[in-house]
C-alpha cells in the first residue's frame, strides 16, 4: 500500500504543477487563475506576488492531495492503464465539481449553488479533466518504473 500512496503523491504533484502551468498561461495574464486558488478557501493575499505563489503552492499541494486519493482507490493493485485513466478521469471532474463549481460559488456569495456560465465552463472543465487523465497517466508511468516493465507489456 505504501507503493501506492507515494505514486500517487507523486503523479497527484506533478499533475497539480502541470494544472498550475497552464492555469499560469492560459488566463489572459499571466497566472490571474492561481490567487483564484486561495479564495477557494477563504484566503486574500493583498501582495499580488505572494497570492500568486501562495496560489501556486496550494494547486500543487492539493494535486498532491487527490493523489493520495488515487492511490488509496488502487488499493496495491496492479492496475491498467484504462482504469487508471478512468479513474483519474472521474477525479478530476470531481476536482471540477467541488474547487470550480460548489467552492466557488460559496465564495463568490452565488444565489444558486449550480450558477455556471458558459464561458467559466470551458476556462475550468477541460483543464480539470485534463489533470485527472495526466493523474492517470503518471500512475501507470511510476506503476511501470516500480516493476520494471512497462505498462502495456501485462
């Protein structure tokens, strides 16, 4: 189980550092989504440097959390890449459901716990998705590296 837990970790850090790059290049200025990161929990930073990094840190650090979830649904199995996939799929549309959906309407102060608009939709959800299949696919990278074949080979 403790193989596990730490694949997890790991694929949850880099994928959660690969969600905070593209949250960095991808919303008009430069790294405008990461401070978004700490209002998710009630936090301001007033230094906008600070909320960056503070932002920053905390995106990494809860990839690292969902990670360890992932690890902990793998349960010392060795496990396919399809599942894997799925399974880091179903992730991160819970990371979408919880952080961009029900979190950030709680903080924004929202009449209706499910407001959405269209555009937020598609700034959110494909970057969300997109960090469960790389939460997948770093798995079964670390899976392969452990046993010292790779994947597709069982």
């Amino acid at each position: 189980m403790r193989h596990t837990l730490r694949r997890g970790l790991l694929a949850g850090l880099f994928a959660g550092l690969v969600l905070a790059m593209l949250d960095f290049v991808t919303d008009g200025a430069p790294g405008n989504g990461l401070p978004v990161v700490l209002h998710w929990f009630g936090l301001t930073i007033a230094d906008s440097t600070l909320s960056h990094w503070g932002g920053l840190f905390f995106l990494v650090a809860l990839g690292g959390i969902v990670g360890l979830i992932f690890g902990i649904l793998q349960r010392d199995k060795l496990i396919t890449a399809g599942r894997a996939l799925v399974t880091g799929l179903a992730l991160g549309v819970l990371w979408w459901l919880i952080f961009e959906l029900v979190l950030t309407n709680i903080m924004n102060h929202a009449s209706s716990l499910l407001s959405l608009n269209f555009g937020r939709f598609l700034t959110s959800f494909p970057l969300d998705v997109l960090f469960g299949v790389l939460l997948g696919m770093m798995y079964i990278q670390l899976q392969g590296r452990h046993t010292g074949a790779a994947p597709e080979a069982r």
